[in-house]
C-alpha cells in the first residue's frame, strides 16, 4: 500500500491518523521532492495533482475521507472509524463533512489569500471566512459540552477531520477563549497518539506556513 501525502497537509494528515489508529503499514511516498520522482507518479495516478492519493495493488483512491472509509472496511479491528449502526454513521459523516466545509474550506480560504500580491488580495472573501469560522466555533462549542469525540465516546472519521482541520484553524483564525469546549477537544486530539504523530512528523515545514506558524502546539 502507497499512500501520496505531505506531512504539513491538513488533509494528508487526516489520512495518516486513520493509518496510524490501524496500524497498517504503508509505503509514505512523499510528494514535493527535489527530484520530482513522485510528483510524477503522482500526476500520472491523479492528473489534478492533489494528495493524499492511496494506491493498493491495482485501487486508486483520492479524498481523505474516501481513503478513511476504504481503511476501515479492509480493516475494521479495534479501531472502527465509522459505527456499523447507520444512524450512528450518518452522524459521522455529517461531521466529517462539517469539519471539511465549515472549518477546514474558510481556513484555507484565509492562508491562500495570504498568498497573493496584494493587488489580488480579496479582504471580502477573507472577512466572510473568517465570520464563517467564529460560527462554526460556536456550533462546535455548544456541540462538545460533555462530548468527549465528536461524535459521542468512540473515535471516529469526523475525529480524524477534526484534528488537522482544527489545528490549523486555530493557528489561522485563533478560536476564542470563550469556546472552553472547543479548546478542550483541541487539546485532547493533539494528546491522541496518531495525531501527535502526524504533528510530529510535520514540525520540520513549520517555517513555511504563509501566516507563520505560532510558538506553540
């Protein structure tokens, strides 16, 4: 099994958490080299070029939470990333898909404005993600109050979204103190063990976050 990632990627790392929780070896083929070996490879699996990208024997699979689901049907084990009750994996997934368009879509949308001349900086855009993040703090906040994952006391793909996706919201956008809730769940996910991996794993790009990278986490 190939997995197509970067360490600092927020969705890469949201793959190698569910990895991780399995235990499932894989060969980390690293995209962004000097010599541009895997970004050929890549290109050639994925024209659009985006990661993570997981290859097994002749499957190719792009999109984190796809690569999740597929992960947790080969192996669902001791760690099931999605209930095996319907109704209780609807709810996940509609957390995954929260955390994704309400979290991680406007933080992205605050660094990669970050990254343009001035001259096609889009301050309304920006402000609007930036209201859009305050309200999907305060939703989460409320949610969290007596939760321990986002979805009730199991670990879960809407966990394994959360993660990277909170993590870097937080660095973008800083999630206000008066959010307790949501500082707690912050802090539990960076103690989860494949996620302080993929932390880890990450901290030698943190010279190269556009609006730099805090002295923290």
């Amino acid at each position: 099994m190939q997995l197509y990632a970067h360490p600092f990627s927020s969705y890469c790392q949201k793959a190698l958490i569910a990895l991780y929780e399995k235990d499932i070896p894989f060969d980390y083929r690293v995209v962004g080299g000097e010599d541009g070996v895997v970004d050929a490879e890549l290109a050639a699996l994925w024209p659009l070029k985006r990661f993570p990208v997981l290859v097994d024997e002749d499957r190719t699979l792009f999109e984190a939470s796809i690569i999740i689901e597929y992960l947790d049907q080969l192996r669902p084990g001791a760690v099931p990333l999605i209930p095996r009750d319907p109704a209780a994996a609807l709810e996940v997934r509609m957390l995954d898909r929260f955390f994704d368009n309400y979290v991680s879509t406007p933080q992205q949308k605050i660094v990669f404005d970050s990254m343009r001349a001035p001259a096609d900086h889009d301050p309304y855009g920006v402000g609007e993600a930036r209201a859009m993040l305050e309200r999907a703090y305060g939703w989460l906040d409320e949610r969290m109050a007596g939760r321990q994952w986002a979805v009730g006391e199991t670990f879960s793909l809407a966990d394994c979204a959360a993660a990277p996706f909170l993590f870097y919201a937080d660095w973008t956008h800083p999630i206000d103190k008066r959010h307790g809730h949501v500082h707690a769940y912050r802090q539990r996910l960076l103690a989860r063990p494949s996620f302080a991996r993929a932390v880890d794993e990450a901290r030698p790009f943190r010279q190269y976050f556009p609006l730099g990278a805090p002295d923290r986490d």
